[in-house]
C-alpha cells in the first residue's frame, strides 16, 4: 500500500476559483482552503472585497475578513474590463472548482454560468451561491443575512414575548456556505466517479428553512408556532439563565422528570417540590414559568453562580456559563486542547482557531491571509503572461 505523507491534506491538487464578496461564499471557500485546495480569490483592483472594509477591529483589519479569508491567493482583477475575459479562462482552464456569490444574474452575463462554461470545461464544479436561488418570483431579489433570517421565519421564534431578535452572528451566511461547502465535497467525489463537472445552486432561504425544520414541524398545518422566548428554550422548563446571588446568571437545562426530580433534590434542597402537582410534568412547568423561576432564584439568591454550577456539576445537571466575548477568547477548555494557532496578515500574525475536526495545525492550511492583489503578478506568470504583459494589464487597470 502507498504510504502518504503524515501532512498530506485531503484537498491538495485541487484548484478553487472563487468570485466571492461578504461571508457566505469566503466562509465556504475558506473551509476548502483549510482543507488544503488552492483557492485563488478574485478581488475588485485597489478595493477588494467589500467586507475588508467591515470595521477596522483586528488591528486595522476587518473581523469577518480575518474570520473567512485565511489560507487564499487574492488576483486582483476588474471583471468588466475587456481584457478580464481571456485571463478568466485561461485560470478556469486549470480549476477544478468555480465559487460565486456575485449579484443576482451577474457571472451570467460574464459568461461565468456553468451551461457557458461547460462545454470547454467539462470538469468544472460551478457553485453559484444566492439569496434565493436561479428561479422563482424572489430570484433577482436582493439577500442579506438580517434578510433572510427575516423571510425565513427566525425572527418570529427568535426573541422576547415583546420583540424579535435576529442572531448575534450570520447564521444565514454561515447556513449556506456550509451547504456549498459540503456540496462541493460531494461534487468532487462524484465527479472522481464520472469525470464530468456539476452545477451546484445554492439559496440562503432554502439553507435557513432546512435549519428552521423544527419550528415547521412544530407548527404542522397551522398549529401554534414555539414562542419567544428570550434566551429560555421555547417548549421546556426549566431550560436558560437563572440568576444567583452575586448578579450573575448560570445557564441550567433539563431534559426529563428523573432530572427534574434530581434537581430539586440536590440543586435546590427541596425534595418536595419534585411532587408538587403544580410542576409534575414539563407541560406544568412550562405554563407556570413564572413561579417556577421565582422558585429557582429565591433558592439560588444565596449562592454564588459558582456556587451554583458546583451543585448542578455535583448532580449531574446540564450547566453552562453565560460567557462574554472576552470569556470565550480565554475558554479553558479551548485552551486545554489547543485549539488556537497564529495566521500571518498583512499587518502582522493573528490568533485563529483551528478548524472543527482538525486535531493539529499539520492536518490543516492555516496561512496568510492575503492584501488585495498580493499574488496577482505570480498567478498571471502561472498563466503565461510576460513580466511586460503584466505590467501592461496593471497600466490599463485590469489587474
């Protein structure tokens, strides 16, 4: 059997192009990347992707570019320009796999579909990535995250009683590029079988209502949908943030009536409680959250939140501490299994996590994340293009 190299990553040899702006297609190419594929990232001349210019957080770079960017080549490269067509195929003529989330209908018009692209590239994986899909009556509708977690229906079980809330990170973006992620993996796989490229259509909706099959179900042909419930689960109690006696609150959830009865036994020294004909069932417990917070606080208005998790640690009760971002910068247990390495930027190196999955920094790309343009002049050599040529291309701002 051919023995391989311990550092050999799953995706090398793989060549991904990727027309990508925002978070959904970087955050779906990036994966690629850590997985080993060259991903060339073409970018707009001088401005570059318009989420480098986000915030400013990361010592002058953005926080969701440092987030999605790590481990690419950035092509600087106006689109429109005459010129850019030629220099589009010839990089597409040694890519296995094209990334976009361009506007609606926008890489069609440059001749960047797969049906356009197919015949001469007959290997090609094209993933086109959209807020709502090629087809439809919302297909040239304009998506943002806050948009779609809006008309997927989040925000109506994401919230108070009083008012909705969107999510405190871009999970409708995250949704996607994890879609595209995944069916890229699969496209390659089967492509190892036919040899034939595949168009892959990848919706924001479609991603977030997968994501939102629970609530669907939940309100199967017009049944009352789970309501708002702030940082509580929404169906059972208790289940989310309960103050103790220092101001701080402790995140406690059980799942069945043996933890229920456990819980007012060791947690809140309160054996009897368990029988009460009030709080016997989930059911009970949950229309009466009222009193059965009050019930918890005033047990836990003595202890510390430490104090608290002791107990619930100590019974074997679900536990976690309302972190900050600070908290999470600091984790022990990231910490403890070592979780964080270093990626150099453009202005120096910058803590980032190691994948989900990857055990160590020799299973993954962790590399520079690159300044708009960095590697146009190497990628274009690659292609045939003469020193003079490349020069020529800068002077008419193609590159």
């Amino acid at each position: 059997m051919e023995n391989f190299e311990n550092d050999m990553k799953p995706l090398e040899g793989i060549t991904v192009i990727a027309l990508e702006h925002a978070i959904a297609a970087p955050f779906c190419s990036r994966q690629l990347a850590d997985q080993g594929a060259r991903v060339i990232k073409v970018e707009r001349p001088e401005a570059g992707d318009f989420a480098r210019g986000y915030d400013s957080r990361v010592n002058g770079l953005s926080s969701h570019f440092t987030w999605t960017n790590r481990s690419k080549e950035s092509l600087a490269l106006d689109l429109k320009h005459p010129k850019a067509g030629e220099i589009m195929d010839k990089l597409l003529g040694t890519a296995d796999v094209l990334v976009q989330n361009l506007a609606p209908g926008a890489a069609a018009r440059m001749g960047l579909s797969f049906d356009a692209l197919h015949e001469r590239h007959p290997r090609l994986i094209v993933c086109d990535i959209s807020g709502y899909g090629d087809s439809g009556p919302y297909r040239d509708k304009k998506a943002y995250d806050l948009l779609i977690q809006s008309e997927s229906g989040f925000l109506s079980i994401t919230g108070t009683p009083d008012e909705p809330s969107k999510a405190g990170c871009s999970i409708a973006d995250i949704a996607a590029g994890m879609y595209a992620y995944t069916n890229v993996l699969t496209a390659l796989l089967q492509r190892g079988k036919t040899g034939v490229g595949r168009r892959i259509d990848i919706s924001m909706l479609e991603s977030m209502a997968e994501w939102m099959s629970f609530p669907m179900y939940y309100a199967y042909e017009g049944a009352e949908p789970p309501p708002r419930a702030g940082a509580s689960h929404a169906t059972i109690y208790p289940y989310g943030p309960f103050v103790a006696g220092d101001g701080k609150s402790v995140m406690l959830g059980l799942q069945n009536e043996r933890e229920w009865a456990v819980f007012c036994q060791q947690v809140l020294l309160q054996p009897a409680l368990a029988r009460d004909a009030r709080f016997d069932a989930n059911a009970k417990r949950s229309a009466a959250r009222s009193q059965v917070r009050a019930l918890i606080e005033s047990a836990f208005s003595t202890l510390t939140a430490a104090q608290v998790i002791e107990r619930l640690e100590a019974a074997g009760i679900a536990n976690a501490q309302v972190n900050t971002m600070a908290d999470l910068w600091g984790h022990p247990q990231l910490a403890a299994r070592q979780r964080w390495t270093e990626v150099s930027t453009p202005v120096g190196p910058v803590p980032a996590l190691l994948p989900p999955g990857a055990h160590d920094g020799t299973q993954v790309r962790m590399d520079p994340i690159p300044a708009v343009g960095q590697h146009s002049a190497a990628i274009l050599h690659e292609l045939g293009y003469a020193a003079n040529d490349i020069e020529q291309l800068r002077n008419d701002k193609v590159i």
